[in-house]
C-alpha cells in the first residue's frame, strides 16, 4: 500500500519520463504518495550515496536547505550557483560562512533586469551522477503548498575509460538528445572558475541514457548558429528537426503555464504571437503557415484561484505580475485561463511551476512537453533583434523537453490526468500537472497582480489584501 513507498518506488513507478510534482502539505495522502517528490526525498540516500552537490537557484535559506541534507551528508562538499548582488551577496556569504562545506558561485548577470532562474541540481555519488531540473526555490515556502515540476535524471554511470575524455568536438558518453553536450555548453556559459570541476564531473559520466533536451538560456546577444542554441530559438530548431509531424499536430493548441509574466509588447503581434509562438507552434514540415493565436491558451492564476488557494492571498506572493505591466498589455486577457488541477489534487496549490506543451483538441494526447525555470517573458525566452539576426536574452534559465519520439518512437504522448493512471498504464503517459482543457475565468473574476489590493472577499484565512 502506499503509505509504506520508499522514494525508491515512487521513482521507478515513474519512469521513462520521471516528471514530478512537489508534496504538497494539507492535501489528501494519495496525491502525494505517487508521482511527488519533497527535497528530502530527492537527497535520499536511497537515490544515492552522496559524494558532493551543486545547487542552481534564484532564492536560498541557506539553513533550511542543509536541514534537507541527511545527516550523514551534511558536510559534503556543496556549491551554490546564484545571481545575487550588492547587499544579498553579502546576506547570503553571511549565511554560508557558518558552514564550511558551502562554497558559493555568483553568475555574472551583465544585461539590466537579468536574473539568475535557473533551478537545477547537480549530485555527485560514489557510483555515478545525477541531474535534477526543477522549478523550486530553495526556500521552504517554495516547498510546502505549491505546486512545483521536478525533474529526475537517470542514475548515470561514471565512465570507464580514462575519465574525461574530451574527444574535441564530439561528447562522449552522450545520448540522441545530444543532452550531455547542451549541459556542457550551458555550464560553459557561465565561464565561472568553481564550475569547471563540475563541468569535469559531467565530462566523466555517461549520459546515453537522457531522452529528454535540454532548453536552456544564458544572457547576451546571440547570432550566428548561437542563435539557436538557447531559449525558444532551441525549441524551434528541436521540435522542426525531430518534432511531431505538422498534419498531425499542425492544427492542435499550445498551452503556456507560468508563475510570472514580463511585458511582451503593445500588441499580440511582436512577440507573443509571431515570435514566441512562431517558435513553440514549430513541427517537422511545416510549410511555415503561423498558428492563429485562437490556438493559444496562457494558464495564469486568475484572483480567485488565488483567493481560494491554501495559502490565501498570500500564496500571491510568488506570482509577481505588476499592474503597472499588465495595463500594456490587456490583450492578454483574451488567452488567460484558470489554474485547476483536480487531477493531481494541487487546484488549491499556488503554481509556481512552469510547463508548456501541445495538446489534441480532445485532451487525449501531447505533442511534446517543457517543464522549466522560464516564465512568459522576453528576458527569459528571447526576443529577436537586429532583423532576426540576434537573440537577446537577459537571464539564465534551465528546463527540459520531452519528444514521444525519444520514448520508443511514438507519434504523441497519451496524456494521463491523474498520477495513478500514469503509474499503472502499461504505456509511457504524460503525468500533465492541470486539467485540461484550462477552465476560462469566470464573468467578474480578472488576472492575478500581485500590486493590486484585493478587499472585497476575504481568503480562506478570513484575510483581505493589502500589497505593501
Ligand atoms: O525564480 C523564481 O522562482 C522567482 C523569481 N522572482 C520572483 C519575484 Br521578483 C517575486 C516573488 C517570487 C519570485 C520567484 O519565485
């Protein structure tokens, strides 16, 4: 029975595709006995004996996070990767000076309103290593009633002949998704002294066995064959190289869901619809004719998805969309839906995660699936410059992409909407993390901003809202 599941088992129950959602605490046991993980499960000794790790993230509690250390690997070697500056570079150099196997590493963060997103793991074992891609701050709110995307990576083995072997331009050791050579590149980017250790320990593992892309973005101004190595210039190129094929899933919607929106332009035509849906709506022979933007829906917590959640207005904390931003742009309000995930029992968990996908119309099945550190913003997908010839990206992002192609040469995921379904089909299914379709707002209800006071119905909590 369930209550007796090792982190073991809910790791293999979900496999090829190793898609977790966090544990959410307050909700019903079987939503979080299948297919969700907690930070201590993902530390267990039971995924592996820890050698040393290193941490990607945007937030730390640098306490909090060691307490999710088993004791017995607590003082292993571990580096944090932020973007803080100034005055919280200090804060955190504070906070990691009381524990002597914490070293940190700040990415430099060159372009105005850049952020370090990037969630991700690195696990080094005696026996091998592990990558873990995640949406999560290392902070405990994050982990306590939101719903978040993880990530899991196989265990990989280390190599054995002679270690490294930087072959020149070939990888060694790599998959068809050519994963290890995009993680290589990604950590590259950062061109930071403490991660070419961990760049060597990535070198020195085999990872044939990663069926999932890496989508990652790293600032600056990339053009040439760079151009198409980040953000949703890389989803273009993947999905029209080895994606569905276009009379299949040509005429299917794309779904966009997100914690955060940036400011995307006065109209729907710079960049939401041509640009970054031009990119996402991508598949192999298509005669390049654009999705209609009726084919696009954004998921975004309306006010009363807040209002209702189990944290209560204060769950709006983590979804910072301004109203000085959202006034620019009330096009929007026509691709909005509803966060509900009655499914996986997370419609009253905040969702800080970040997927993108591409669904039947009859919710049946996917094209192809990203969950990733990147909200629906330019800084952190991309935007075009320079007649098409560059992409400006202004922060670090990290996520994963899932082709059918990669999970024994099928057209399209069938979409499972519950994790027990997943768990017991005999198929690879798509654990997706909402319902679908997404629900539209009801008549009265309107966007979340995280700026606007909310006085008229009080929260679970019997509170009103009043942003600083
Ligand atoms: O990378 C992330 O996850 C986040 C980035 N920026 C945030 C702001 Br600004 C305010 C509140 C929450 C977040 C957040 O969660």
């Amino acid at each position: 029975s369930d209550f007796e599941k090792t982190v073991a088992d809910v790791f293999s129950e979900f496999q090829p595709l190793s898609l977790f959602l966090t544990k959410v605490a307050g909700i019903e046991d079987r939503f979080n006995n299948t297919g969700a993980v907690s930070l201590k499960d993902i530390l267990s000794p039971l995924m592996g004996t820890l050698e040393a790790s290193c941490q990607f993230n945007f937030m730390f509690d640098i306490p909090w996070l060691v307490k999710q250390y088993p004791k017995q690997f607590r003082d292993k070697p571990m580096l944090l990767v932020h973007g803080d500056q100034g005055r919280s570079e200090a804060e955190m150099k504070t906070d990691a000076a009381q524990f002597p196997h914490i070293s940190l590493c700040r990415a430099k963060l060159e372009m105005m309103y850049g952020t370090h997103h990037t969630k991700m793991m690195f696990l080094l074992y005696d026996c091998g290593m592990r990558v873990v891609i995640h949406t999560a701050n290392l902070i405990s709110n994050d982990w306590h009633q939101k719903t978040q995307g993880v990530w899991i990576s196989p265990l990989f083995p280390k190599l054995t002949e002679g270690g490294n072997t930087s072959a020149g331009a070939s990888v060694i050791g790599d998959s068809p998704t050519k994963f290890k050579r995009d993680l290589l590149a990604y950590v590259q980017a950062y061109q930071v002294v403490p991660l070419a250790a961990w760049e060597r320990h990535i070198r020195q593992h085999n990872m044939s066995a990663a069926s999932v892309y890496i989508v990652g973005s790293v600032p600056g101004r990339h053009s040439g064959d760079k151009k198409m190595l980040w953000g949703h210039m890389k989803v273009k190129k993947v999905l029209k190289e080895a994606g569905p094929e276009h009379q299949k899933v040509g005429s299917w919607p794309v779904i966009g869901q997100f914690s955060s929106i940036g400011s995307l332009g006065a109209s729907m035509d710079q960049w939401l619809c041509d640009e970054w849906l031009g990119s996402l709506s991508q598949c192999r022979g298509n005669m390049g004719t654009p999705l209609s933007h009726s084919k696009l829906q954004l998921v975004y917590p309306s006010k009363e998805n807040v209002r209702l959640c189990l944290e209560g207005y204060g769950g709006g904390g983590c979804l910072p969309y301004s109203i000085k931003t959202a006034r620019k742009q009330i096009y929007l309000n026509n691709f909005v839906r509803q966060w509900r995930a009655d499914g996986r029992g997370r419609t009253e968990a905040i969702p800080h995660i970040k997927t993108y996908t591409r669904v039947s119309p009859d919710c049946k099945e996917a094209a192809w699936f990203i969950v990733t550190s990147a909200n629906l913003s330019k800084a952190a997908w991309g935007a075009l410059e320079k007649q098409k010839t560059q992409l400006m990206i202004r922060s670090y992002e990290i996520g994963v992409l899932f082709l059918p192609r990669h999970f024994g040469e099928l057209e399209s995921f069938p979409v499972g909407p519950t994790a027990e379904e997943v768990r017991d089909s005999d198929n690879v299914m798509l654990p997706i993390p909402y319902d679908l379709p997404p629900p539209n707002y009801q008549k009265g209800d309107r966007i979340w901003m995280w700026d606007v006071p909310c006085v008229d119905l009080p929260d679970r909590h019997g509170k009103k809202y009043c942003p600083p």
